[in-house]
C-alpha cells in the first residue's frame, strides 16, 4: 500500500525527465505468484535538462539484480521506487524483478482474473511490474517475449517469432509505459480483416474466454466501421499489422486503449440479443470506437503529463460522439450526452470534487479520471469547434497531427494549432481548462419597435481553491420563433467574450419566442425568467431537436417543483404536452421516449438546494410517482396505441430504428403497467426473446412490486452468465422502494453470486443503492451505513473502485441537518480507518472538508 498521505503534486513543478529511452526489451517468465521481469532499457542523457538524478519508480516489487553496462550495481530502493548512480553518457540498464499478479487484486500492473494473466498500467500501474520512468512523456518502442504455458501470448505492436511456451511482440511506434499491455491464457479468437485506404490488410481479432465466442460479431463489426470512419472524417489510417482486443472479466474501467492490444472489461465488448440490452449495443459500438480513436490522439499523440489527460480524453470522446451521431440518431445522441453531462460532470463541479478540465494539483491521479476531465473536456472541443467552423476545425487537427505526430503534447499545444490556423486569439477560450465551475448565463430581454435584443451576463460560483473566475468565451446558439411557431431567425450563434453583453435582432414583425443554446452550445446553465406557457410553446414548435427536448423537461420540472413547495397538482399543461408530442408519429420513436423521462431525483434535489431549500428525498420521490401516475391516466388511450404500435416484428437488430421503437414501446409498457398492474409487463416477460423486451419487462414488474417471481425466474435462467447477472442485482435495487433498499441491497451482498472482488459486481450492487436516491438517503441512514461498511471493507483490495464508489457521498451539504451528521459520521470512520488508501483519503478527505 502507497503512503496514504503523500505530497500534492502540482502542475508547475513539472520538467522533463533527466534520460530518454531508445529501447526496452522486456522478458516476461509468468508464473501465478512468481512472475519474473526481465527489462533491457538503453537510455541516454536528455539534453533539453540538466537535471540527471536517475529515479525508477517501482512499487512491490522484488529487485532480484540490476547492472549497468553488464556491471552489477545496488541501488537505494524505497517503496516509491530506485535511485542509482549511471553513467553521463548513454548505457543500458537491466534488471530482473519478481512480482506476483495472483495477489494483485488492485487490478493494476500484472494481475490474473479467471486465470488470465492481464495488466492495466494507466495511469500508473507499470510501476507495479518492474522499475522504469513511469511517465507519460518517457517514449520509446517495445520489444516483448512472454514465456508461459499459456495457449495465447499477447501484447502490443506485431507479431514476431513464436515456438512451444514462447511469444515476441515488437511494438515500432515509442509509446509511454502506460500504453503497455500483456495478456495471456486459455483465450479463443473471433477473427476479421480490414483494409485501409492504402490497401494495407489488417488482421483483427476479439479474444474472449472459451464459451463467449458467440458473443463478439457485433463487437468486430463496429471496430471495422470505427477504422472506416477515421479513416474518411479525420484522414487518420491504422498502423500496424494486427488489431486485438480481449475481453477480461475483473476490470476497474471500461476498457484501455493499449497500442494494438486493446483490454476491455467483459461488459463493454461481449453481446449477443439473448444477453445484452439496445442500450448495451451501443455502449459497446461508443466504447469499441473511443478506444480505437485513441490509437491517434492518445497513442500517436500522447500527453506530456497527467495534468494534460483532458488532452487525449476529451478530444477522444468527442470523436466517439461524433461517430455515434453517424451510426445513430445526431438529435438522439445529443440528448443522451447532455442528461450525462448534467447529472454527473454537473454536480461534479458544483460540490466539493470540483476541478478544472486541467487540474493545477492532484494527490492521486486515479481520482481524476472524472467527467470533468472527459465529458466536460469533450464539450469543450466541441465549442472550440463551434466557434472556428468545421473547415477550419478540421485543419486545425491535420496541423495537429502532423506537428506533434510522435509527441507528449500539452493544452497549450492544442490550442496553438487553432492559433496558427485561423489566427485567433484563443487566451481567453483557455479559461475553460483552467478554471472550475459551470458558469451561469443570467437573461434578459427587451422588444421595441420590431427590434428584439437580448441581454446576457455571465458568471461562474466559487469553487474549492478558485474564488473569482473571469469572463470565458461562450458560444451560444440561438433561433428566433415567430407567435405562429415558424422559424423568424435561423440558428444563429452569438459570441459572447465580456461579463455582459446584448445582441440585437432588427426587422421583426412580432415579439419572437427566443430559442437558446440550441444544441447546447456551451456547458453553462440558463436563468431566465420564462413560464410554463412558453416551454409548452417551445415544447410543440422549436425546431432545435435539443431545445425541444429541453422544453419538456423543464415543463415537467416546474410541475413537480410546484408539487414540492406548495403541494400543486401535477401539472396538466405537461400532461397535455407530453402526451400531444408523444402522439405524434412524424417524430423520431427514440426521441419520444427520451421527451417521456422525467427530471432525476438528483435534479430535482439540486434546484431545490439552488434555491435555497432543503430538499427532501422521499418526498421528491413521492412527487415524481404521482406525476406518473396522472400521466399514465393522461395517456390510458394512447399508451396501449403507442405499446402495439411500436412492437418490432423483424429479426432482432440493434440498428437505430428498431432500437428507437423499442425504446418508445418499452416506455408506454412502463405507462401502460401503472394502469393495468402489470399484465402486459408480465406477458412480455414471458414471450420475450430478447434481453431488451425481458428486462424492460421485469423492470416494469419491479416497479410494481409484483415482481418477485419473475426476478427468481430471470435468475433461475440466467444465473451461468456473469454480465446477465450483474443486471439482476442492479434492477431490482433500482426500483427498489426507498424504505426497502438498503436492506434488499445488504441481503444481496450476502447473496453467494456477490463478490466484492470484481468490479461489475460491485458496482452492480452498492453503484445501484447509489442510483436510488431516495433508498440511499433514507432518513435511517442505512444506505449510509451500509456503503461505509464495504467501502472500508474493498479499499485495501481495490482503492481506485472504492475512492469512486466514495463519490456518492459528494452532495451531502444539501441535505437537512439529520441526514448530513449520519454521512458526516460515516466519513469520519471511513478516514479513520488503518492503512487507509492515499485514493480513498484523498476523496473521502476532500468531501468532508467542505
């Protein structure tokens, strides 16, 4: 276990590395608790610095010998890593170290799951297999050999030479130590090709354990259409002779761009229609792309220091959005990431876990894979190509590609390709990487005379360590409707550079109904003084497919607060909306299902504690139950409509359109159940044949609470498939009722198909308890409790899971003063807990310091 106390690590303090690295040559001899390392490294002074201390970081490893140029040498070792005394002039470096993956349960570095040998090295796992500069600005190829009785050997780069018990891998391209990757075991392969553009034949291969081979096609199918979209939007071509992903059980994150050995946790890769949902498709189809685009901005071009990881993640997810809006529905998708955004990155930035896109400190870099850096740091290429146009966008990352093809780039290297190729000024649009906080857009309006003119200031709250934020540019889309509901001004958008500023809009033969940040322009959040009169308006008419969606969200969101402060109806101008919009067969299936959400519970609970108030979790609960309940009596004749109209009668495919109308049938089912308690959910969980229809039936069912016979069936049938079973354990506590689900979530930790030890499994439980507010903030505190206890219990086995599964507790000031002493006392015994992790201390730290 690492201090868990160590020293901030600051951004400033950065310089580079006193050697560089012309090869490594590692020798891997496996054994379960005694895997020897063998490292060949040829280093060299670095002459853009003077400082030549020689530090290798290493962590629990056992030095068996080390020399210099052949020579034996002792080095001063600490459990952060080695020092020595080296040559100024280039030498070579070698040592042999034993490690022991079978007790690795930490999943990082070398560890086994399911008798696989497999390794996770980023952000700093390769420090846990031998001793080496473990930075992302050390590059240099990889010549690899793995000796073991494994029927596969991989690791990154191309083949070479194989025999009994061996396997050679070289890896041409310098990549940092993060980017490395082994895996070995009884694996089968699902094969494929791909040719690109050039005619270079690719061979591709999706390794899965024995058994799941059935469970690849679609998996392979999207890796070829992510190589043939790069390939055509970005210019970017594939550049090596093999692609392999594997496909691992115990995984802490969804997968890992490896160069040309993508690792994937099970569940972002395997499906077929029996086992895995629409909504897994294309999680899988998202994730499959994401890690293949990083093979360019991540891999080609890496970042020069953790502090830059917003650098080849946020670009990443954009690219991964993109490709999705091709493959899918671009309004849809939209959507989807903007819900995302709000109830994760959102509350992220406005508690005590709020950071820049591009943190100034950290004490654990693990702590910082967040949806700041990735979801906001996604948005924000997003706005910067908003702001340029789309040619330029795509110059600008030609430049970039071509300049720092090979590099370790910073922001600030970003930012100069868009600098150079359209020669803006970009200081002031740098502001969003640097400073925290989602900003407030304050608006108001004046109409005269046929000129309308709308006033904006902007203004971002204080965070942890940043009191005053300046003004940061903000791109805002914005359309003009007319009284009628046609479009007077087309999508038009406004640059918005000080704290205050008007735009004016002359020639107008009414007072126009304003449409703003469409698309959602910019990760702020709007206050204007509106009602519901027009979000009903703008709910019928806007043509922004984003605005429209927003408008009903916040109709129903004004109802439901409404409910909360004066115990108000449910609101009947929403019923009528809905239930007009939802009717309409011209629109989009998946759009009206995502216009049939309503507002979370967290949202809700966060417009209260904006406003000042203290929300209540069981009563926002309570309120969002009765606005379902009036709206299934709102659309008794249209849900059974919508129900058997949108029934798929085609062979299962987890295309756009099918997914779409399942989606809508699923959601007037979970309408139609309150009215007829569940028959039709009953009847689709029997005659279901795929995952989709079944779970979304047995959801329906739960929900109920008739469906406790049904669960014990879905488990009867589905108990062999580990991916199916997490999805047991998860939906029944997510529809658990609040006064129920901790104690369902603790007999279920207790269940013999639990273990603590795989991080889906986890999550499947305590991550669900999470995702039921008002279960987890039940004014007994059990929820409480019960995650501190298994949060001290997985800390020592696997800090990076717990620290994050411990952000569930990040909201807790907004709650009365009961709620908030029984989280405060849970956090105290959490930081006070023996041997705590340095991961765990410093979030759980940081949460209870505000």
């Amino acid at each position: 276990m690492r201090d868990a106390a160590p020293q901030t690590i600051h951004l400033t303090d950065y310089s580079p590395f006193g050697y560089r690295i012309d090869k490594v040559a590692l020798t891997f001899r496996l054994a379960p608790h005694a895997t020897r390392v063998i490292s060949h490294i040829e280093f060299r002074p670095n002459p853009d610095t003077a400082d030549r201390r020689f530090f290798l970081h290493g962590e629990g490893l056992r030095l068996i010998s080390a020399m210099i140029d052949g020579q034996p040498v002792t080095p001063e070792i600490t459990p952060e890593g080695l020092t020595c005394t080296v040559p100024d002039a280039p030498f070579v470096w070698q040592a042999e170290v034993e490690i022991d993956p079978a007790a690795n349960t930490a999943l990082e570095g070398l560890y086994m799951s399911s008798g696989m040998y497999c390794t996770q090295c980023e952000a700093e796992g390769f420090r846990k297999i031998t001793y080496y500069p473990d930075r992302p600005d050390v590059m240099a190829p990889f010549d690899v050999r793995i000796e073991g009785d494994a029927k596969v050997l991989l690791s990154n780069g191309n083949p070479g030479a194989t025999g009994p018990g061996f396997a050679e891998w070289h890896d041409p391209w310098p990549k940092p130590a993060y980017l490395f990757a082994l895996v070995a075991g009884d694996l089968v392969a699902h094969p494929g090709e791909f040719t690109t553009r050039s005619g270079r034949k690719v061979a591709l291969n999706i390794w899965v354990r024995p058994g799941d081979e059935g469970k690849c096609a679609f998996a392979l199918e999207s890796l070829k259409k992510a190589m043939a979209w790069d390939e055509q939007v970005y210019g970017r071509e594939y550049d090596l002779d093999i692609f392999n992903i594997v496909a691992v059980d115990d995984f802490n994150m969804g997968a890992m761009e490896n160069k040309g050995l993508n690792i994937f946790n099970s569940a972002a890769v395997l499906a077929s229609p029996e086992t895995a949902t629409d909504a897994n498709f294309e999680r899988i189809e998202s994730i499959i792309a994401h890690e293949y685009f990083h093979n360019w901005t991540g891999n080609r071009i890496t970042c020069r220091d953790w502090f830059q990881l917003c650098l080849k993640e946020g670009l990443t997810v954009f690219r991964d959005a993109q490709f999705t809006a091709d493959m899918r529905s671009a309004a849809v998708k939209r959507i989807a990431d903007v819900i995302t955004l709000r109830a994760r990155q959102f509350r992220e930035d406005a508690g005590p876990l709020a950071h820049p896109v591009r943190p100034a400190s950290f004490v654990e870099i693990n702590n910082f894979y967040t949806a700041t850096v990735y979801e906001k740091g996604a948005e924000l290429i997003g706005m910067l190509k908003t702001l340029v146009g789309d040619e330029d966008y795509y110059r600008a990352l030609d430049l970039y590609f071509t300049r720092h093809d090979g590099d370790a780039a910073t922001v600030e290297d970003w930012l100069k390709v868009f600098e150079d190729t359209t020669g803006r000024d970009l200081s002031q649009f740098k502001r969003w990487y640097t400073d925290a906080g989602t900003p407030r857009l304050t608006v108001t309006e004046d109409w005269k005379d046929g000129r309308y003119t709308l006033h904006f200031e902007q203004k971002t709250p204080p965070t942890p360590g940043q009191d005053e934020k300046p003004p940061r540019v903000i791109p805002i889309a914005v359309g003009l409707l007319g009284p009628n509901g046609d479009e007077v001004v087309e999508t038009t958008v406004l640059e918005m550079t000080e704290a205050r500023q008007s735009f004016t809009f002359d020639g107008l033969g009414a007072r126009p109904v304003p449409s703003i940040l469409r698309g959602f322009s910019a990760p702020v959040i709007v206050e204007r003084e509106t009602d519901d009169a027009e979000r009903a308006f703008l709910l019928a008419h806007d043509t922004d497919p984003f605005n429209r969606w927003e408008a009903g969200r916040a109709l129903a969101r004004s109802g439901l607060l409404a409910t909360l402060r004066k115990g108000a109806a449910p609101d009947q101008r929403y019923l009528d909306a809905i239930t007009r919009l939802t009717g309409d067969e011209t629109l989009d299936p998946a759009f009206r299902a995502l216009a049939l959400g309503l507002p979370g519970e967290d949202e809700l609970a966060h417009a209260l504690h904006e406003a000042g108030e203290t929300p209540d979790p069981q009563a926002i609960w309570e309120a969002l139950e009765g606005l379902r309940d009036a709206r299934a009596e709102a659309m008794k004749t249209l849900a059974p409509t919508l129900f058997a109209r949108h029934q798929v009668t085609a062979s299962y495919s987890p295309d756009a359109e099918q997914s779409g109308s399942r989606a809508l049938a699923n959601a007037a089912l979970a309408i139609l159940t309150r009215l007829d308690g569940g028959a039709a959910a009953a009847d689709q969980f029997a005659s279901a044949d795929n995952m989709t229809l079944q779970l979304s039936a047995l959801s329906c069912l739960l929900r109920a609470g008739t469906g406790d016979e049904a669960a014990q069936a879905f488990y009867d049938q589905w108990r062999g498939d580990r991916l199916v079973l997490d999805k047991w354990f998860t939906l029944q506590i997510v529809n658990a009722r609040p006064d129920e689900a901790a104690a369902l979530t603790e007999a279920l930790t207790v269940h013999p198909d639990f273990t603590m030890k795989n991080p889906n499994r986890f999550r499947a439980a305590l991550g669900a308890l999470a995702a039921n507010p008002a279960g987890f903030h039940h004014a007994s505190g059990k929820g409480y409790a019960l995650l501190a206890d298994w949060l001290i219990r997985l800390d020592p086995l696997n800090p990076q899971t717990a620290a994050r599964m411990c952000t569930t507790f990040e909201t807790w000031r907004r709650y009365d003063k009961g709620r908030q002493n029984l989280i405060a006392a849970q956090l105290d015994r959490i930081l006070a807990t023996p041997g705590l992790s340095r991961d765990m201390t410093e979030i759980a730290g940081r949460i209870r310091a505000v």
